[in-house]
C-alpha cells in the first residue's frame, strides 16, 4: 500500500529511517510519517507520541487509512516526550518540528536516550546551533545533515547516536554543522537562512560588548558566505 508524503521535509526523514526498523516519533502531530512507513513496510512497528489529545487523535485518523493488518503496528501515546516510550522499545526515534533547544531538553532528560543502538533523526524548526551545542556536550555524535526545501523554508535533518565523546564544537561547526556534506542540493538555501540568523546574532553580540565571541561569529559567517558563493559558481 502507498501512503505519499507531499511534505517534502517528512518524505527527507522517511528517506532516513533504515529498513526492518521499529519507530518512535516524538511529537507526532498528524501521524502522517508513521502512518507512510508502516504503509510502505519500512519499518515493523511504530508509535506515535504527542503531548496534546487533538494531534493524537489526528495521528489516529490518519492510520485508520491503513488495511487493518497494518493499523496493529502503529500504537498511539499521550505522553510528554520520550516519556511515552518504554527502554528498548524503538531502535529510531524522530523528533522533528520543534525548536532545537526542546529537542536538546527532551533526549537531555530521557534516562535511556544514551543507548549507542538508538539513532536519533532531528529535525530543529529554529535554534539548530543550540542543539548541535546540547549533543557535543552531551556525548551525541552527529553523523550526517541532509537538508531540503518545504513551503519556501530549508529544513536541515540531523542523524544522530550516543557514542559517550563530549566535543566542543566552534562557532561555524554549530552554525552550519555538518550540511556541507549533505547530499541534497539544497544545502545553500539552509546555509544563506543560518546566514541571516547569524548576522542579527552578531549584531546583538555588538551591542553588548561581547566583541570577542561577535569575532569568532564573523569569522563563520565568513566561511559560510564563501561555501555559498562556492555552490553557486
């Protein structure tokens, strides 16, 4: 059975999700990347997590679209964050379309999230540099961003595992991570957007006295401009 995903930043993660995998997106809204991956059989088993009972129950509707063998491998849970799932029981947890900082909160406080078989795939809606700062700290190695366009707006989808290495990134590897090898086109469009975040950052930094850490931000900002102009050369 075919469940398409119009949202072109879902279909990225869908892409991301290995086969035979047993899934856990956090935050699930609509349901409608769990309900495509349990329709085209990529993974075995998912749940669907949400804060709020109207997202859920829009996550339920959706999978009431599937043959009703395949609605049994969706469970749908009310919980707060990875509190609605139990040690183990997912190999691939998504937390997608939240800031970066909650998404550092939420794997941050969860007791089992440094489990080096869990692979985490990220998706920051804003503060992704916050987040890239949380999981260096935090013993989380990223692996790969791969980034695309949705609506107009670049998305960057970060791959993620627990390996226990505390990092201490500078300031261009938490701006622009590590989206210059990623394998879609769309790379620059998501460096200009951190381009123009980074600039009003600088300028705050400026007015503050903070002239030291303003440099270091130049000097990525720098860097990412010219990745830019190279891209389009």
């Amino acid at each position: 059975m075919e469940y398409p995903l119009t949202d072109r930043r879902l279909g990225l993660i869908a892409s991301l999700v290995p086969q035979g995998s047993r899934l856990a997106d956090i935050g699930t809204d609509h349901g409608h990347l769990v309900t495509a991956l349990v329709a085209s059989g990529r993974v075995q088993s998912a749940v669907a997590a949400d804060l709020r009972p109207g997202p859920l129950a829009a996550a339920r509707a959706s999978g009431q679209k599937l043959p009703a063998a395949l609605r049994g491998r969706i469970s749908y849970r009310l919980g707060d964050g990875l509190e609605a799932l139990a040690p183990g029981e997912a190999d691939v947890i998504v937390l997608a379309g939240m800031g970066g900082e909650l998404i550092w909160q939420l794997i941050d406080r969860c007791p089992f999230s440094r489990d080096a078989g869990l692979l985490f795939l990220l998706q920051p809606m804003t503060r992704a540099e916050e987040l890239r700062a949380g999981l260096a700290g935090g013993g989380f190695a990223i692996l790969a961003e791969d980034c695309v366009i949705q609506a107009g707006r670049s998305y960057t989808v970060l791959s993620v595992r627990y390996d226990g290495v505390k990092r201490h990134p500078d300031a261009l590897a938490l701006w622009a991570g590590r989206v210059m090898e990623a394998h879609t086109p769309e790379r620059a469009a998501y460096l200009s957007r951190q381009c123009r975040t980074l600039e009003k950052r600088i300028f705050g930094l400026r007015r503050a006295g903070q002239h030291a850490r303003a440099q270091e931000y130049e000097a990525a900002l720098s860097q990412m401009r010219r990745w830019i102009g190279e891209e389009g050369t």
